[in-house]
C-alpha cells in the first residue's frame, strides 16, 4: 500500500494587476482584472518532507519589479520545516517563479526532467521570447548542482517516493512536470503551470506563455488522469485555491490541500 502525504500549498506573491489577455489566448473578455497567487507546496510523510519548486526570492523581485509578500524559504517555518534539512526537492520547471532560491536548499538533492535542463542550456534561450522566463542565475545554479551529483534526472514519468511522481507534461515550458500525490482521500496532482488556472484546464483554454500548444492541450486531460477526481487537480497560481481549501495555522499563508475542497470549484 503506497504511503499517504499531507499537502500544503505555502502562498508567497501575488500580482493584482493583471488582464485576462494575460491568461488565455482565446477569451473573448480580455480587459476585465485576473489576479494570480505564487505558490510553493509541500509534502510531509511521517518524518520524510519534499518541496516542490522553490519560488522567488527578494533580487529576483526587484529585477522583475514583482514584489514578494514574504521569502519562501523561510515561509517553511510556519509548518515546521527548515530549508536547510529539506533532501528532497521537486522541480516543475526552470521559470524563475519556480526555481529561484536553489541555494537555500544545502543538503538537497533536486528532481528535474532532463528535457528542461536541455531546453533552459540549449539554442532557444538565444531568442529574447523563450528566454524571458528564465533567470540565468537559477540555471546557473542548477548546473552547478549537476556537477556536484544533487540532481536526479527523469526522463518522462519517475517515482520521486513512496506515493509520489512526476510526469512530464511539456507545453508551458518543453520540460514541465506535473506531480502526482497519494492523499487520504486519492490521488493529488499538483498541476504547476501545466495549468496556471482552474479555467485553463476546465474549459481548454491555453496560457499564452506557450512553447507546445499541442502539448499545452493534451496536457489539460493528462493531470485529470492522474488526479482521483477533478477537485485534486492544483493549478499553479489561481487564487480559488485560497477559497477553495481551509486555511492553516495563523499566518493566513498556508492552505491544506490533502483533504480536498471545503468550498465548491465552480466548473468541478
């Protein structure tokens, strides 16, 4: 019998000011506001902890001039967890909302697909388009880890634990990956930018910020494959999942989402 994880999603940034062109390619209403939430997750299994991505830290705010509301590494206390005992780190992808930071994880080692480590060193981050996700800083940083041995490599789908995976979706970034959790009440996924909001994958409608749209697409029915039900899907930035699921501890940072919803998911 797989082992079952807790799940929290630790709320580091948000930005207010934000369209909806700036979330679907096809919307007829692009005008109207659409907030998004940064967040990080952790997992927690009897005295086993995984991270999964590691956000954005205060220079890489002032460089993008997107203010964080509060350092995600240290956001970890509030359940109990320091960076610097974390071995396990799951990485989604390389865009620099997702693996700044690296270097406060010592003792880590990271889990990557091979196709975005190939694709964040390779040819396309000649262009000013596919690169401006990108932080040269953090791949730098992941090379580095590369070269000290603390970097597992999965090629496709890969077990990361006991109850846990990783499944590479594409689309958004050529090497993206899902993870999919075994909760008490089934199976998790934490879609990341596989599917930035409840609406991109619930109604088909790509992100904008695309290397695949075919894969983008498919990638829609994939993390419903390998969610129990639609409400274990996680999108990476809605901010339904602040209303969506309860809230923990005091900080009014940190929501539980292993026992699923409390409040309903228009569309699910």
């Amino acid at each position: 019998m797989e082992k079952l994880w807790e799940v929290h999603a630790l709320k580091y940034a948000e930005r207010n000011s934000r369209t909806r062109a700036d979330s679907f390619i096809f919307d007829d209403d692009h005008a109207s506001p659409h907030d998004m939430d940064y967040f990080i997750w952790v997992l927690k299994s009897d005295n086993q902890v995984i991270v999964v991505d590691t956000g954005y830290d205060a220079a890489e705010a002032e460089r993008r001039d997107r203010p964080i509301l509060r350092d995600p590494a240290q956001s970890l206390e509030t359940i109990g967890v320091k960076a610097e005992d974390v071995d396990t780190v799951i990485i989604t992808h390389l865009h620099y909302d997702h693996a700044g930071g690296l270097d406060r994880y010592p003792n880590a080692k990271f889990h990557l697909q091979k196709t975005e480590m190939e694709f964040a060193t390779g040819p396309c981050m000649c262009g000013h388009v596919l690169r401006m996700p990108f932080t040269v800083e953090h791949v730098c940083e992941m090379v580095r880890k590369v070269y000290s041995g603390r970097v597992v490599f999965h090629d496709g789908n890969g077990m990361v634990a006991d109850g846990v995976t990783v499944h590479c979706i594409g689309g958004h970034s050529r090497g993206l990956q899902a993870v999919r959790v075994k909760t008490e009440v089934g199976y998790l996924c934490l879609a990341s930018d596989a599917s930035h909001f409840y609406e991109n994958f619930l109604l088909q409608k790509p992100f904008p910020i695309v290397v695949d749209l075919e894969n983008m697409v498919s990638g829609f029915d994939k993390i419903q494959s390998l969610a129990s039900q639609k409400s274990l899907v996680i999108p990476g930035h809605d901010p339904i999942v602040t209303q969506a699921f309860s809230s923990e501890g005091a900080s009014g940072y940190v929501w539980r989402l292993d026992h699923g919803p409390t409040n309903p998911i228009q569309g699910i």
